[in-house]
C-alpha cells in the first residue's frame, strides 16, 4: 500500500466505497462523481502508479482489470451484443487523472458521441 493514496485506502477497506466486486487481483467500485449512467472504476490491489507506469511485470495485473471490466459490464447490462460500454485509463494531468494509482473507467448505460466535447 502506497502511503496516503486514496485507492489504496479503498482497497484495504479503510475508505468507504460501494464496491460492486472483487477479486484476488482487483477491487471495483462506483466512481462519487459519475460521467455516465454507469460509472464503475476498476483498480489492482497492487499499487502500480499509473499506465505510463506499467511493466511487463504488471501483465497479470492489467489483464485482470480488463477482465473484472467485462464482469462488471456483464452484471451491470452493459455487456450484451445491443449494449455497450467504454473503458478509458486516464494519465498525468492533462488527462485530469486525479489519483495517482491504477484505474480503468468504466462507462456505461449510454450513447457515446465521437469524438468527445
């Protein structure tokens, strides 16, 4: 566990989160500021500082996120052929990452316009 970061803290239950599930790898929860319907951040128990930060050390890591993603998406209703939803790593602070460990947004329950704004 990172010292002071928040996502540690969620991880280790010390900070309160609705998570919606969890496994030996990672731990998913409601984001408290939603972007969309759906709105579930996905994060590893391991602290990995961010995407830019990622090694081939931390593979199992980034698979498992990606595969509680299509769990999550799946339980949510997000997940069939007619849905849909978007996964997105924000990194450094021109991507407005806020929390400096690890996490995949999910995002759903919408339509998505391209490009963005």
């Amino acid at each position: 566990m990172a010292s002071a970061c928040l996502f540690c803290g969620i991880v280790a239950g010390d900070v309160p989160a609705e998570i919606v599930r969890t496994d030996e790898l990672t731990v998913a929860f409601r984001d408290i500021n939603p972007q969309a319907p759906l709105h579930v951040l996905i994060v590893p128990k391991r602290h990995i500082a961010n995407a830019a930060a990622v090694t081939a050390a931390d593979a199992a890591d980034v698979a498992a996120l990606l595969v509680a993603a299509k769990a999550v998406a799946d339980e949510e209703g997000v997940g069939g052929e007619d849905r849909g939803y978007r996964l997105v790593f924000n990194v450094g602070p021109d991507a407005l990452n806020s929390v400096d460990h690890l996490h995949l947004h999910l995002l759903g329950g919408r339509t998505f316009d391209w490009p963005p704004g």
